[in-house]
C-alpha cells in the first residue's frame, strides 16, 4: 500500500522492531523478587537493561519492591549524574498544523485553537524576554505544516542565536518538530541545533493508528518510529526519543522506549541523548477515555524504571507535571527540566498568569517564574545548570559519552555548571535565589580537591562576579 510519504527515504536502519507479540508475553511474566534484584544490580553496574530485565521491574508492583527500585533509580542518578539538574525552556513558533492527533490542542480539526505563527520580529521578542529571565537554553516547538519547512526551522534557529538581550544569549536551541527526511535534518543541523526531538507518542500500532486518523502525514507509524535514525545518519547525532503517557499501557511504552534506545544504539553506537515522557493533560476540545490515565505512584515507577534501564540516556521530565510531584520525580532520575515555561504563542511576553486553553497545546501543571524553580533547586541541594559546553566542543553522539569518562563530571560537568549558575545569580536571581546560590558554590567548591583546576574554576566565578566576561566554559 502506498503511503503519503513513500516518495521520501527511510534510513538504513529502517524496520519496524516494535515485536508486539514479544513485548507483551514478557509483559504478561509474574513478577519476580530475584529478577528484578538481579536487573537492579546489572543497573547498578551502568549497564544498559534488555527487554527481560526491564520487564522485570515493570512487573515488580509490591510496595517493598518499588521501594527497592525507587532506591535505586536514586542512587544511580547520584552516581552517574550527580546533583546537576538541566534547565531550558520551550518556545513555540507555530501551531499551524496538518495532522488531527487526538490529544492534542493543535489538532486541524480542532476550531477552537487560535492559530499563530510568530514574524521574526516576534520571534525576536519572546527570546528576549526569555533571556532577560536568564534561559540559556531552548527547544523550538512546531506544528505539522508545509510552512514550517526545514529552510523556515532553520532560519528561526539563526534568528534566535543572533539575539542579545544585556548579557543574556542562547547558546543551546533543540527542535521539537515533524519528522523530516535526510536532507531536511541536514538543513536543521547546518543551522546548529543542539538535539532534534520527536515523539513516537505511542508505540502501540492500533493505538497509534486510532489517534493518528486520516491520510495526515502523522498517520504513517514507521515514518516517524525512523525518524531519528534519519536524524542520526544525517548528521544530528544528539537525538531525542519519547512516548506520550495516558494514550496505552505505561508498561508497553517503557518498553518499546527501550526497544527504540536499543534500536538506535546497535546501528549508530549510540542511543538517544534524551528520552521525554510527558503526560497526557487536558487540552481544548480533547476529550480521550481516562483508561490509561498514568496516575502519580505509576508515574514515579516509570520514570525509576527508565532510570535504571537505560543509565546514560538523559530524562525530561517536563512543566507539564506539578511542582509536588516534579520535586519527588526529579530525585528519581530526572537530568533535565524546563522551568518558567509557557507555551501559548507569544506567551513570554503576552500572557499573565492565568493559562487559556484554546492559545496552547495543552495545560502547564508548573508555571512558576524560572527563578522559584531555580531557589526551590538550590535549598533542595540540586545544582541547576545552563552549561552547553559539550555541545559547543563537538562533544556529542557516538565519539564521546560524556558519563562513561571516569572523572569527567568533577573535571568538566561541575565546574562548568557552577560557572552558569554563577552567571545566573549575578545576572538574574532575586535575593532569595542568589543567597541559596552562593550557599550552593561554597558547598560544591568544598567538595572539589585543592589544585590547579579548583584554582582555575575560583578564577572564573570571580571573573563573572565582578566583570562583564562571560561564558567561560572548559
Ligand atoms: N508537531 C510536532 C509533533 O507532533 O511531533 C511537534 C511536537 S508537539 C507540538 C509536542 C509534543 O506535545 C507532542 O509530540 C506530544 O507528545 C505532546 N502533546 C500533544 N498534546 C498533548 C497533551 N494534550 N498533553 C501532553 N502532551 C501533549
Ligand atoms: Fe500537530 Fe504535533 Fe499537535 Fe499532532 S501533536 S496535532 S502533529 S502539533
């Protein structure tokens, strides 16, 4: 059967590897206490879980167990993360849209939604507005449209990067758009994006179909589950991967997350840079059954299960969810978090407090100003960073791990966030925030060894605290 998209190649790669049949017999195995210790200590050990093993914790539903996992899912994002915590922020540029998915806002068959896309003027402004607040990093957010082509993400992306507002610049922007094809990624990646985010949504095929309708070009399942693949072959070798939570089964998703992550790492040598699991929320007009709905203790178990499972892949956990349960979750495994986010068209510098449903894609559980989450970060011991260094150096994808590089988080990750945060509390924090920081720079400089690079690293901080240099990374 042909398809709408059928004239464009698919990548090398490109198969159809979500086995339904297998996934859901090793879904539907007993628990198992001994097998989700032995995952755990394979996890323990920074080695990435197979479909046994993580099926295995899926499994594992006894409180006592959980509790187990949870302790791990802990002890191993201290381990191979430490106490650093991402920040960035989503910008949406457009939500004209030809695709009709069913739980989302921006649907074309939804009338309600108030359709904008932003002039570079616009465009101009909200990155300001941002920058004026202290973000460092951002994900560009579209719609499916022939307006948004390759060229069009790529100028945004310029455009955005030439905007200084004082000290303030973007130094990091991602994608989060329709899948493209090889030549399209490479435009995308010419322009200097970071990673190049797009979400299977759900990797269950009926599921997919039902929401996806119609011949819109969303609707074709192995176009999409390819699309990073594309990305990878065609240069964006930071990738991110994602399933939205409340369409299926939370247990199949996890698993076909790990078959994708896989999947990725055996062809490329390396899996996604980041994994997202978002959570269905309300959205104009969207009315879907309440029968996968993720409730919260389901929630934190998948988020402790991809933790363990794959180790060096970075977890999103977005301002969809509220700040109680973002607070619990972050501790779980979480690497990145976007804060003081909004998310209707022009919402940085047009939208007061309240949230309308019809100008967004869905409703935000955490509007609170980037610099709440920010002193909420510090008094919880978490050191929120802005750093893009690696990406900068061309440290990305399959030639450098950064986590596997013993030593590296003290020699390079540490140092580089305190210099952003340091950035931050000059340039931008409330006095709450800043006394937090400083208290965290002193608790962090402590735990470095005495030596030249400790050295180095007081120098920089003390360049940033009474100069105008900035941007000093190593
Ligand atoms: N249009 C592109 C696409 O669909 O890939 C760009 C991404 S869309 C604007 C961003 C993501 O928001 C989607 O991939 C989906 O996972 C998520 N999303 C859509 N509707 C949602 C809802 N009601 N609640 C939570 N997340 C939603
Ligand atoms: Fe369009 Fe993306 Fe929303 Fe689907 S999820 S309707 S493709 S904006």
């Amino acid at each position: 059967m042909s398809t709408v998209t059928d004239h464009w190649r698919l990548s090398e790669s490109a198969a159809d590897f979500i086995d339904e049949e297998r996934l859901n017999g090793l879904l539907s195995r007993p628990a198992d206490r001994g097998r989700v210790r032995e995952a755990i200590a394979k996890a323990m050990g920074k080695e990435p879980l197979d479909f046994d093993e993580t099926a295995a914790l899926v499994a594992a539903g006894e409180p006592d167990v959980c509790e187990e996992v949870f302790d791990a899912a802990r002890r191993l994002k201290r381990d191979v993360y430490g106490n650093r915590i991402v920040l960035f922020a989503p910008l949406y540029v457009g939500n004209q849209c030809t695709n009709d998915c069913r739980y989302c806002a921006f649907r074309r068959s939804n009338p309600a939604a108030v359709r904008r896309t932003l002039s570079p003027a616009e465009l101009r402004a909200q990155v300001e507005a941002m920058e004026n607040k202290g973000h460092r990093r951002i994900i560009l957010v579209f719609g499916e449209h022939p307006r948004y082509s390759p060229g069009f993400i790529a100028d945004c992306v310029g455009e955005v990067y030439s905007v200084r507002a004082g000290r303030g610049e973007i130094r990091r922007v991602n994608i989060n758009a329709a899948p493209l094809d090889h030549e399209g990624f490479r435009t995308v990646k010419a322009a200097g994006i970071g990673t190049y985010q797009i979400f299977q949504e759900t990797y269950h095929h009926a599921t997919y179909e039902l929401i996806h309708p119609g011949h819109a070009p969303k609707a074709d399942y192995l176009w999409r589950l390819d699309a990073v693949a594309r990305a990878m072959e065609a240069g964006c070798d930071d990738v991110g991967i994602g399933a939205l939570f409340g369409l299926y089964d939370w247990r199949f998703e996890v698993l076909g997350l790990v078959a994708h992550a896989r999947h990725l790492a055996g062809h490329y040598g390396v899996g996604p840079h980041t994994i997202s699991f978002p959570r269905l929320q309300p959205a104009s007009g969207v009315r879907l059954p309440e029968r996968w709905r993720v409730p919260d203790d389901e929630f934190k178990r998948l988020v402790a299960i991809l933790r363990l499972a794959v180790p060096y892949t970075g977890l999103i956990l977005t301002a969809r969810e509220a700040p109680a349960l973002r607070r619990e979750a972050l501790a779980l495994g979480v690497s990145q978090i976007d804060a003081g986010s909004r998310i209707e068209l022009g919402g940085y510098t047009e939208a007061g407090d309240a949230q309308v449903l019809d100008h967004e894609q869905f409703r935000l559980g955490d509007i609170r100003p980037l610099d709440e989450v920010m002193c909420e970060l510090l008094l919880d011991g978490y050191v929120p960073s802005f750093c893009t260094a690696c990406y900068r150096l061309g440290r990305t994808g399959e030639h450098f791990m950064e986590f596997a590089i013993p030593g590296f988080i003290q020699r390079f990750c540490t140092p580089n966030a305190l210099a952003t945060l340091m950035e931050y509390l000059v340039d931008y924090a409330g006095p709450a925030t800043r006394a937090a920081g400083e208290a965290a720079v002193e608790r962090e400089l402590d735990g470095l060894p005495e030596g030249d690079r400790k050295d180095a690293l007081q120098g920089r901080l003390r360049q940033i605290r009474e100069t105008d240099e900035r941007d000093l990374y190593i």
